[in-house]
C-alpha cells in the first residue's frame, strides 16, 4: 500500500507560482511586491491574483505603505504561511519516499 | 501530478529559496564610508595630535563635531539608497543590519561613557579608550555577520579587527595609535565595503 496521502498536498501552495512565491517567501520576508514580481516572472495582476489566493488562505499578509511619498507593497510570510511551507514540503518528501 | 513534475516543481522552488538565502549583503557602502570618515577623522586628530596640522584649544572639538554632522548626513543618504536595492529583507541582509545597528549601538555607549568621564574627571585622554573598544566591536561584528550570511572570507577582517583592537588597547595613549587606527579603519572596514559592494545587485533582474 502507497504511504503517500494525495490529499496532504496543500493546493493553495501547490501552483507554479504560488510555489515560487512561498519559496521566495521562506528565506525573504518581508518582499517588496515589485521584487517579488521579478523574482517569480509574473504580471502585476497574475501576482495579485495568486496573492490573494495565499492571503485568504493566511499563508500572507499584504502590507500597503508610502515611503518618500510612494506607494509600496510588501508582502509578509505569516506564521502560519511558514507552518503550511514546511508542512508542503514534508508532504512532498513523503510522496518522493512512496514513489521510490 | 508525475515524478519528474515534482522534481522540476521541487528544483524552481529550490533555486527561489536559495536566491533569497545567498541574496548579496548591502551594507557595503556603510562600511566604506565608516572606514573613510573614521580614517580622515583618526589622521586629523593624529597629525594635530604631533603639531602635523596647527591647532587651538577648540580644533578637537570641531574636528569631532564635523565627523558627527557628516557621519549623520552619510548615514541618512545611506539609508535612502540601501532602502531602493533589491535583497534587502534576505535573511543575510537582515541580520547584517540587525548586527551592525548592535554594534553601532555599543558604540554610542561607548563614546557617551568616555567623553563623560572626560567631563567629569577633567581627563582628557579618556576618549582614548574608544578606539580599541570599536574595533573590537567591530571584530564581533564582523564574525556575526560572516557566520550568518555564510561569507566565510570576511572572518579575516573580523579576526585583523580584534588584533587592531587589542593594540590599540595597549597603546591607547601613544599619539601614532590614532595614525593605525586610521589604517585598520581603512583595513577592516572600507575594504570589506568595497568587496560587498562590488557585489551589490544594481537592478531586480
């Protein structure tokens, strides 16, 4: 019998550029929007939209602010963000270990 | 979802994680002006020290009180050009500036407690006491930093620096210590600058 439980695999991180943006995320934190955006090769709209995604889920939290009278976003991994990032990657591992 | 999908997906959140984890540091440019301002400052006060530079009663003091207006105006512009560089909230970055705000706040303890005992005490070689202090401060500084962010090059200057420090400590009263202090700013300090600067990513891409 697999070990490996599909339905572990949290899918609100598991999308290309959702997983990117965790990834990202996980060693840079907070990550102005405008970086992150380059970072993961995305538009500004596909970005909001997969960042919504994670900010609903709490995985994020998006911080709005003027600096030097310009507008900036920057974008938090929360607690629980960092929780659900390694938990996913425990996920995988467990998936890698059942294919072997 | 296949093998192979999972190692791809695995190797581009890798390659993202491991761009945030060895993002360049950004302190260079701080390092560069401290070890410059520091350095002019220790040989103005040296060659007046040895009658090098003519002097009156006051010239100590306006010397150390243009190195704080400068080192305060460097330190704001400073601020505004490391705030538009990309990295800067990588965990290397991070704990560069948490470390060197540490630093600078022993610092400011330090010099405070000295020139105070200059006051009280109507000694005037009490500041002499500052420099072996800083830069063993900036030794540990310097260790910190290089065990944090994995730059095993700047322990090096970390390790130059707490010799500095314990020379000077033991020589704090003879005039030349002020002429190499000025030499180990420029070694321990404004060296590393240019090394991480040099490194410093100009754009996002």
């Amino acid at each position: 019998m697999s070990r490996f439980d599909h339905t572990a695999i949290d899918d609100v991180i598991h999308g290309r550029l959702r997983l990117g943006v965790m990834a990202y995320l996980s060693t840079v934190s907070p990550a102005p929007f405008n970086e992150l955006k380059v970072k993961v090769n995305a538009t500004d709209g596909n970005l909001s939209t997969h960042l919504s995604k994670l900010e609903e889920a709490g995985y994020v939290r998006i911080e709005k602010k003027f600096i030097d009278k310009k507008p900036r976003t920057n974008v938090h991994l929360t607690a629980k963000g960092r929780k659900a990032w390694i938990d996913y990657l425990t996920s995988l591992q467990s998936f890698l270990s059942a294919a072997e | 979802m296949t093998q192979e999908e999972l190692m791809q997906d695995l190797a581009y959140a890798r390659s993202l994680a491991e761009e945030g984890r060895h993002a360049p540091l950004l302190g260079g440019s701080y390092l560069l002006f401290w070890g410059i301002l520091n350095a002019a400052a220790f040989t103005a006060h040296w060659a007046m020290l040895t009658e090098r530079l003519p002097y009156e009663g006051s010239s100590f003091a306006i010397l150390w009180g243009g190195y704080g207006a400068v080192a305060a105006l460097g330190m704001t512009v400073l601020g505004v050009r490391s705030r538009q560089k990309p990295g800067r909230t990588a965990i290397g970055g991070r704990s560069e500036r948490a470390i060197w705000t540490g630093a600078a706040l022993a610092l400011c303890a330090l010099v405070f407690g000295s020139l105070a005992r200059m006051v009280a005490d109507q000694d005037p070689a009490a500041p002499n006491a500052i420099f072996g202090a800083a830069f063993t401060i900036y030794g540990a500084a310097l260790f910190g930093v290089s065990a944090l962010s994995e730059q095993a090059w700047m322990k090096a200057f970390a390790w130059l620096s707490l010799l500095a420090g314990a020379v000077l400590c033991l020589f704090a009263n003879a005039p030349w210590a002020y002429l190499l202090a000025a030499g180990g700013s420029l070694l321990v300090l404004a060296i590393p600058g240019v090394v991480l600067l040099r490194r410093e990513p100009a754009t996002l891409a």
